[in-house]
C-alpha cells in the first residue's frame, strides 16, 4: 500500500482497502500487520480495554484489529459468531453493508455494524462503544476464518452514547 509509510497520525483505511489489502493478505498469505493492527481474540476484552493493545495511537478514537471467528457452538453446525464478553456482548444493528470492487463490481465482503452492551439479559445498557466488522467473501472455508474490527469509541456528546465504566 503505497500511503502505508506516509500516514503520519491519522489512520483510516475504506472498507476497500480493509478488505483488499488487510483482510484478504491475512487470511490468504498469514501476512503479518502487527505494525499497525494486533491480532487479539476480540470478546477476551472489553472494548475500553481494547484502545491499550493497538500499536497505533488513535487521536480520532478509532482503533483496527484482526480476530478469529468463534462460534456459539463449535459441535453443531451453527454459525452463529459468539461476541460475548465477560461484562456484556456485541449485537448486530442495521443490516450488513455489501462492499465491492470499485474497479470490477465484484462483492468482495460485507461489513457489520455492532454496539456494545453492558451487562447481561434485560439489565443490559446500550454504551458509546461500536465496532464495523469487515467479512471477505473471497475467502474459501479451508482458509483461517478472520474478521478485521474497526472499534469506535463514540464522543458523549454524540446522540445515544453512553460511557462506559473503565473499572
């Protein structure tokens, strides 16, 4: 990626790139990123946790990282992805956004939107943390099942954001 040793303090990547040059390197090659994005088993931390194990600093509380996919249930053949944490869970908002190919049309993944919930059940509170989860479609199933995750910290000022407790 040609802007990769010029982007200074910002970094923030199209779902093309995050797609083509990210996700795609990882899943087909292993290629090795940990320059600028961790890979981190993504629901072993609340997303407040999350900030402190990115090797970039974010002046735009924008964080990337790349996970394996985990399923509820690993037995069956369910492929429900279990994003549940040990304070709360990630649930799924909207619909998946088709991402494709400027250059050919072809869809090459789909992005998911999810916001974090603290605390379990009916007692669980909607908080100012999301995160856009980017699938390869280009992937074949005896490849590394990876997602890339962009985590967002939302301002409080923002409408419907709530803060996290950091304890």
């Amino acid at each position: 990626m040609d802007n990769f040793n010029s982007m200074g303090y910002r970094f923030h990547l199209t779902d093309q790139e995050i797609i083509h040059h990210f996700l795609e390197a990882k899943i087909r090659d292993g290629a090795d990123f940990s320059a600028v994005m961790k890979e981190v088993k993504f629901c072993n931390f609340e997303p407040w946790q999350l900030p402190e194990h990115s090797p970039l600093p974010s002046d735009n509380q924008e964080w990337y990282f790349f996970s394996k996919i985990v399923y509820k249930h690993s037995r069956s053949s369910s492929k429900r992805i279990d994003r549940t944490t040990r304070e709360g869970s990630w649930k799924v908002t909207g619909q998946d956004r088709e991402i494709y190919d400027e250059n050919s049309g072809q869809l090459i993944g789909k992005r998911k939107t999810l916001v974090f919930y603290q605390g379990h059940g009916s007692n669980a509170v909607k908080t100012c943390w999301v995160t856009h989860e980017f699938h390869s479609e280009i992937a074949s199933s005896d490849q590394e099942p990876f997602v890339l995750c962009r985590l967002k910290r939302k301002s409080d000022d923002e409408p419907s954001s709530r803060s996290a407790s950091s304890s």
